[in-house]
C-alpha cells in the first residue's frame, strides 16, 4: 500500500499518526510495543511531532520497547549516530523507561556489537525470531535500507537476525537487523520524501528488476502490512 503526501510535513504527521495507532493497537492486544526505529534524516519530523503536545498524550509510552533497525558505529553523541538523532528529536522528551530503550551498542568490535545485539533481541523475544510490531525504514538513492547495501553480505544473510556492515567509502562500521527480522514485523512502514528519491523508488515499485540490485525491493513482510508513506516529491516518477 503506498500514500502520497502533498508534502514532507503532511508526510511526517501521517507518519506520527501511524505509530500512533500501532502503538496502542499493539499494547491493546498484548500490552507492550515492539517498535524498531529507522535513521537518516527523513523520520526526524515525524519523530518530532510523536513528541508534540497532539501526540505525545496519546501513545502508551510506559508499554513501549524501543530498538533500531540500524546503527552507524560511532559514539552516541556522533553527529552521525541514529540513536542520537531520535534522542533528541523525541525520546528525551517522552516517559519510555530506560530500561526499555534499546540501542544497538557499537562500542565493540561490529561483528561482536552484531552478535551482541541478536543476543539482546532473543532476550526480549523469548529466544524466537522477533516480531516487532512497527518497523520504519527509510530508501536510499541507492535502494539501501536500514544499512542493506547493494552488494553487502548481509543483504543475503538469513541464519543471522543483525549483520555488521562495512561499506566502502563511509567512515564508519554499521550494524543492521537483517531481512529475516525485517520481513517477520507485523507493519513495516518505508519513509519516503524529496525528489532525490523519485528514481529509485520508481524502480521499486518497478517488480520487475533484478531483486538482488535494490535490497528494498526485498522488503516482503511474510504475514505482515508493508506501507510506503510517500510525498508528491519522491513520487514523481511512479
Ligand atoms: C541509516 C538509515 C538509512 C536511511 C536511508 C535514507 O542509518 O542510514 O537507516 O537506511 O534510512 O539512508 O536516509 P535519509 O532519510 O537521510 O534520506
């Protein structure tokens, strides 16, 4: 399912309003939320407004669990981290108990921040694969998402549920739930604004490409709702 938004701020409040509801339909029927948040630049709106004085009365805060899908490997107060950015755009501001933020800790090595973090998620989820109830997910102009690069081995890793990543010509290790975890969520929403997107999503909506050149082609939720929130920018091409 695919909605385009006239704009980036439309974008961001539907955005808002989705995690709105799946955060209380989750805690309704099994009084926790499982959410794994995206990086990068596009959800910084949408995570605001989930601290606005229109949300944030809303959502259950106290029966949330909040992971990620990715992570630079850099220290938490790096520009680049993605853990920083939701921080400060709305976890600082909102009553989730410590404890029950989980961010993916790449001070170790990343192979063994990886392992670590897939030992963190068989904790939480009892050992079976994770089902997170709400997994947001951001398209690169290269087709990525979370830190699934084109060509990277984790693209085609399907025993493990967190990879590490190197990709050439970034500064910095990254750390990434994999498609089995990705593809086993309840909702996965992609975040999509801008023109510089236009391409590339047209080509994922385009099934008839190589699967293997655009690792968001392969976000397929088994049993779950797959959701592109889109503005009119990045949509103008499909
Ligand atoms: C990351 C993100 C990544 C991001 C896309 C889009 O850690 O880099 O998880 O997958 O969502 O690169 O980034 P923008 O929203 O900044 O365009």
């Amino acid at each position: 399912m695919i909605s385009i938004y006239p704009d980036y701020e439309k974008l961001s409040s539907a955005a808002a309003s989705l995690f709105v509801e799946c955060a209380n339909q989750s805690v309704d029927s099994q009084s926790r939320f499982n959410v794994a948040l995206s990086g990068g630049s596009t959800p910084k709106r949408a995570y605001e407004l989930l601290a606005s004085a229109t949300n944030r009365e809303l959502v259950p805060w106290g029966a949330m669990h909040v992971f990620w899908g990715d992570e630079r490997c850099v220290p938490m107060d790096n520009p680049h981290s993605n853990a920083r950015m939701a921080w400060e755009t709305f976890l600082e501001k909102v009553p989730v108990p410590a404890r029950q933020i989980h961010p993916i800790d790449c001070s170790r090595e990343p192979r063994n921040a990886a392992r670590d973090y897939e030992n963190h998620l068989s904790n939480h989820f009892g050992g079976k694969l994770p089902v997170f109830d709400l997994i947001f997910l951001g398209l690169g102009e290269d087709g990525h998402t979370a830190s699934l690069f084109p060509g990277t081995a984790a693209v085609d890793e399907f025993d493990r549920w967190v990879a590490e990543v190197f990709v050439p010509g970034q500064d910095f290790h990254r750390v990434t739930l994999t498609l089995p975890v990705i593809n086993h969520a309840r909702v996965v929403v992609f975040l999509v604004s801008g023109d510089r997107k236009a391409k590339i999503l047209n080509q994922v909506m385009d099934k008839g490409l190589g699967r293997e050149f655009i690792p968001a082609q392969r976000v397929e939720p088994s049993n779950g709702k797959l959701i592109w929130l889109v503005d009119r920018a990045a949509a103008s091409q499909i």
